[in-house]
C-alpha cells in the first residue's frame, strides 16, 4: 500500500478540508508553544482533537440528525449545572466550564454544534410552509432555552449562536418575517436581561459591566487599563511588518493577556508578519469554499444545510478573532478555531469538521444502507429517530 492509498484509508472525505485542517493543526504548535512555552497540554488537546474528525467522519452522516437531539438535551444539562455550580474567577463570573477527568470543558461548545445540526434536521424534514407559533414547539425551543443558558456567563458565544442559528434557519427555508419576529424578541429579552442584571448585580458579578465597559472602550475609549490589551495586540501587529520578527522572537507576547488564545492572531502577525496573518485570514476562507463544495455535492437538504451551518460559524468565529486583534472588533473572548489553545474550543471544531467530511463522503438519508451496515445498525437509526421525535 502506497503512501497516498495509506492516507485515503484513514482521512476519507473530502481531501482540500483534511488539508486545511491538519495544515492548521500543526501550524498551531508554533505560536501556542511561542506564547506559553509548553506545549505537552496542547499537544494532547490536538491529538484527542484530531482522533475525534477521524472517528465522526467515519460515520454515515444521517446517524448525525437524530443524534443531535441527544447531544442537545445532555449540553443543556450540563449547561445548567455550570449556572448552578456558581463559579467566580476575579470577582467575574465565570460560569462557563466543569471539569470532565480533571479537564476543563465548555458546554456552550458543545450546545452550539448540537443546536446548528439539529435545526438543519428539523428543516429538511419540514414539508410545507411553517408556522411561527406552531413552529416553537418543533424547531425553535432549543434557540431560546440555549441562548437563555449561555447568555449570563458569555454574550458573544450566545450572540454567535444566536447568528448562527438564524442564518441557518434562513437558508434552510424559514420565512424572514418569522425570522425578523424571532429578532425583535431576541433585543426585548436582552434589554430586560440587562436591566434585571444591573438592578441584581450579586446574581451575574460584574459581567452586564464588563460588556458595557468593552462596548465603550472600542467605539469611546477608555483609559489605559482599558485598553491595554488592544493596545499590546495592536503594537505587536505593528512590530510584525510585512516578514515578522521570526519564530518565537514577537517581545509582545510576554505582556499581552490571553496571547495563546483569544489574543494569539497578534502573536502570529508578530513573528510571522503580515505573510503570516493573510496566510492564516486565507486558510479560513479557504475552508468556507472548500465547505461550499462539499454542500453543493451533498445528496440530501439535511448534508447541505449542516455542512454550510458548521462551516461558516467555524469561519465565522476565525473572523471575529482576527477581527478583535486588528482592533475592527470589540473584545469577545472567542478562540481561533484550530490554532488557540484550548480544550473544548478544539474539540467540538473537530467534532463539527469530522460531521462536515461525514457529509463529503455521502451515505445520507437518500442512500441505501451500505452492504456492511446490518440490521442492527439500521435498527439503531430507527431508536434515534424515535428519541428525536420524542
């Protein structure tokens, strides 16, 4: 057996996002290992990271609809326990992580993938014209109860999913007016949310303020402990150049926060310029059209939507993150997929790439069963669909 024929064995699918992912994988190493100086946790995070694409992408992708019902009410479940457990980290809430094996792992990552597949479920299988309050009942109750979960601890996780889950229901067919409805709701819900917020403060420590206060600092400014950290990403995208300093030569790093994660697009302009940056921005949109292809070779409404629904919120939280960096944006705390260090954040980005190359290899819902899929298996779909209509 070749070395190509080796390849294709393992890493099936479609050959451009394998591509673009391992290549970002292992460019990863780079500035997270410049930034920390370890880099043993990381490498772990990859591996698992990377063991799950191979895994998932094994899967005939039409197990993916009902499965994300599951997955759905076990994040919410989780999410819940991480509001009750409380947890403040500077006086701030921080009620985003538990701790699985002595790791830290982030629900609302968990939430966003299972959320964005279920709803392109539930849109494929719609036959006829929806209905907006009939259709809270079937399609729109996970958006509000994740949305509600995430929203005290993170507002720019649940605005992307939020967005996420409203581009995805326009594409897969639901009427804008319901969709501008949905929006209206969501801005009334928010306004009251932050008032309650304000008038409570003990119940959300100080987070209503820190949004507040990152809002104010990027449009108004602020003082300089406001923005120290746009300053530092700011001065080491300037120090870059065009070529960079080189492979861990970027000084800023040293004093910039988060500078292997939220912050690591600064340390890569830094060492690697602006080569560097307009490589990796490229990378990203790369992927975005790779993703296209594979929705357009889909063999079923179900593969094309999940494909464009995890493809561009994959893409899309890149942007942000490299957006932040270069000052276009105010700060999220949204993670660069692939690249950052982090645990989760890598994690469900290569649950969500394993479904998206699950999709380029075919067997979706109109397909046969495969000659090596028994009765078994095909009784397993049909337990899935039942607890999905459940």
């Amino acid at each position: 057996m070749n070395p190509m024929e080796r390849f294709t064995t393992y890493f099936q699918g479609s050959t451009q996002i394998w591509m673009i992912t391992l290549l970002l994988a292992v460019f990863s190493f780079l500035p997270v290992f410049s930034a920390s100086s370890s880099i043993q946790m990381h490498a772990a995070h990859i591996c698992l990271g990377l063991i799950i694409a191979i895994g998932v992408h094994r899967v005939p992708y039409r197990f993916f609809g009902p499965l994300s019902a599951l997955l759905l009410w076990i994040s919410v479940g989780m999410l819940v326990f991480t509001i009750a457990q409380g947890q403040t980290i500077g006086g701030a809430n921080a009620a985003r992580w538990i701790y699985v094996f002595g790791m830290s792992f982030q629900p609302s990552a968990l939430a966003s993938v299972a959320l964005l597949v279920y709803l392109a479920r539930k849109l494929a299988k719609k036959e006829g014209p929806w209905e907006f309050y009939p259709s809270f009942r079937t399609l729109l109750w996970p958006i509000v109860v994740v949305c509600i979960l995430v929203l005290p601890a993170n507002f720019s996780t649940t605005a992307l999913i939020f967005l996420n889950s409203m581009i995805l229901l326009a594409i897969g067919g639901y009427p804008l007016k319901h969709i501008a409805k949905i929006f209206a709701a969501g801005v009334v819900f928010l306004v009251l949310f932050v008032n309650v917020a304000k008038a409570f403060p003990e119940a959300m420590p100080n987070r209503v303020d820190t949004w507040f206060q990152r809002i104010e600092t990027f449009f108004v400014g602020g003082d300089e402990d406001d923005n120290y950290q746009t300053t530092l990403a700011m001065t080491a995208i300037a120090e870059g150049g065009v070529k960079g300093m080189g492979p861990g030569r970027g000084l800023h790093k040293h004093f910039l926060p988060q500078n292997n994660s939220d912050f690591i697009y600064a340390t890569i302009v830094e060492e690697y310029g602006l080569l560097g940056g307009t490589t990796v921005l490229l990378m990203y949109l790369w992927f975005m059209l790779a993703s296209v292809r594979v929705a357009r070779r889909a063999h079923d409404l179900f593969g094309r939507l999940v494909v464009i629904a995890l493809s561009f919120s994959i893409s899309l939280q890149a942007m942000i993150n490299m957006a932040v960096a270069v000052h276009l944006f105010p700060v999220t705390g949204q993670t660069l997929p692939l690249v950052s260090a982090g645990g989760s954040s890598i994690w469900m980005t290569c649950l969500a790439i394993g479904i998206i190359l699950a999709v380029s290899r075919g067997r979706g819902d109109g397909e046969t069963m495969d000659a090596d899929m028994d009765a078994a298996n095909a009784a397993e779909l049909e337990s899935l669909n039942a607890l999905e209509d459940a």
